[in-house]
C-alpha cells in the first residue's frame, strides 16, 4: 500500500503509531503523545495527509462557550446599563429625560434609554414611566443571572438571552474550542507497518544538492496541487464605510429601527422636509442628481 500511496514522513509515524495502539479513535492529544511531538500543526498536518490519501478518517467538534467581553466584565461589576438606569428611574420622584442626560454621561443615556424602551420604559411629557415594572424587573434578574453564569458552554445557555446578548457590543465573547480525532479506514488498516520506515525527504533543491551530485539518489518529497489551500486575507473596509457602521450601530443600540427605502426620494422628502435653505449647496447640480423620470 506504501509503494502505491507517496506518504511524508511525519504522515508515516502517525500512521505507524496509529496501527501499534489497541484503541478505535485517536485524539489529537494521542497522537502528539505517541509520535513525541510537541508542535500541534506537524501533528494536524500528518492527519490531513492521511486524510485525503483515504488511510484514516477525521471526526471534528466543535465546541462554543460563552465568556463576558470587556463590557461584560464591567457589567458584572457595576450592573447593566440599562439596570443602572432603571435604579436611577426609580429613585426619582420627577425622572425626566432631562435629569438622566445630566446625570449620565452621553455614551450611557442614549443606548440605555433605548433598552429601556424594549423593557416598556416610555416617556410621557419627558418623564420616564413603566406600566410593567414587575416583567421589566424579572427580564433584568434574568440578564444578570445570564451573566453570572459565564463561562459556560452555549447549548447550556437561554438562546433567547444569547440572541440578546450576540447584538450588543462587547458584553460577551464566543470561543471556540476545536477537538479532533482519527481512526483507520480499511486501507489504512491494511497498511503494513514494516513499510512505514520514516526516509531522509528533500523538499527544496540547493546548490549545494545539485553540486554534489546527491540529488541523484535521493527521494524528493511530493506536493499535490490540487489541494485546496488558504485563501490569502487582504484588503479591508474604507474608512469611511466603517464611520457609516459605527453611526449605523450607535443609533441601532439607542432604539432606533432601521428602514430600507428607495434611493430616489423627492426634493420634498430630501430637502424641505428637513428645512434646508432654496439656497443652499446641497440643492446645486454638483451635490444632488436629479432625475426627469425616476420610474425608468
């Protein structure tokens, strides 16, 4: 089987190692430990090799748990946003939006104000009510018990407040946690062992190689290029595409909903309903296209 199928030395070890062990599955632990490796990528790489040559199969898990983000550290010691507000409402004989803005800073009142309003916070005549206090209470128990709670793996957790959580910035973070295992196909099995010897490989040709003539006698090690590689990451988002984002999520996090219209709008939509001057710049040819017949 080995004089049929080219393998790299690394890949012969693990596969020798593999046929030597009495057990099915063979954890990436395992096979570090049998080939005495200490670098996982030699390791994941001999697998891969034996993988697409069809001698072993790969099973992979994921597992996701849930960790508080910068913010969420911050929550946990000082209390959610949105919380903190609520206490400050409460305590207030006269809350109106006026005393809240004074009394938390712009970044705060804001986006708090706006999960209020989720919870069923609504002004009226700029004071601060709420008709439900009791499920606006037990929704802010639920979020700090969620948060208490962290670590944890995401299939223990409420999907609802992980959906919460995922949409607000920093609170929490997702990590990821990778385990694989390999076990002998039937060709892998048939594979005997005595043909596993690991060999001196040359995969780069020196002048030094080629002056001395040992290139001769040598085995050179084989790259199938058909494999799919990593696709090289470049490039990133124009700066002012992520200015847009930020304003698009700082406003999106106080409340506000997003609409899709069309890009053609009237003069009247565009510019006199936000009272800008006959006058003014933005009406000009050079600012504003205008369109004849906006259908077509």
């Amino acid at each position: 089987m080995t004089d049929e199928i080219s393998l790299t030395n690394p890949e012969r070890r693990m596969l020798r190692a593999m046929l030597a062990s009495p057990v099915d599955s063979h954890t990436l632990e395992q096979v570090m430990d049998a080939c005495d490796w200490s670098d996982q990528a030699i390791a994941v790489g001999a697998g891969q090799g034996l993988t697409d040559k069809g001698l072993v199969e790969l099973t992979e898990r994921v597992r996701r748990t849930i960790h508080p983000g910068k913010e969420g550290h911050n929550a946990i010691a000082n209390g959610l946003l949105e919380e903190r507000l609520w206490v400050w409402i409460s305590s207030q004989e006269n809350p109106t939006m006026t005393k809240l803005q004074a009394k938390f800073q712009r970044h705060e009142a804001g986006p708090g104000v706006g999960l209020l309003k989720k919870l069923g916070v609504q002004l009226d005549s700029g004071t601060f009510v709420c008709e439900d206090t009791s499920s606006l209470k037990s929704e802010l128990q639920a979020r700090n018990m969620f948060l208490a709670s962290l670590p944890a793996d995401e299939q223990d957790l409420s999907e609802r407040l992980l959906a919460h959580f995922k949409g607000r910035k920093e609170l929490i973070e997702v990590v990821e946690h990778r385990s694989r295992a390999w076990s002998l196909t039937d060709a892998g099995r048939g594979t005997s062992a005595d043909g596993l010897e690991e060999r001196k490989q040359i995969s780069e040709i020196t002048p030094e190689l080629l002056q001395s003539g040992e290139w001769k006698d040598a085995e050179f090690r084989s790259f199938d290029v058909t494999l799919e590689s990593t696709t090289p990451r470049t490039g990133r988002s124009h700066p002012m595409q992520e200015l847009i984002e930020r304003i698009r999520r700082i406003f999106l996090e106080m409340g506000f909903s997003e609409l899709v219209d069309d890009y053609v709008q009237t003069a009247g939509w565009n510019m006199d309903a936000l009272f800008i001057p006959q006058d003014h710049p933005a009406r000009e040819m050079q600012d504003t296209f205008y369109l004849e017949d906006p259908k077509s």
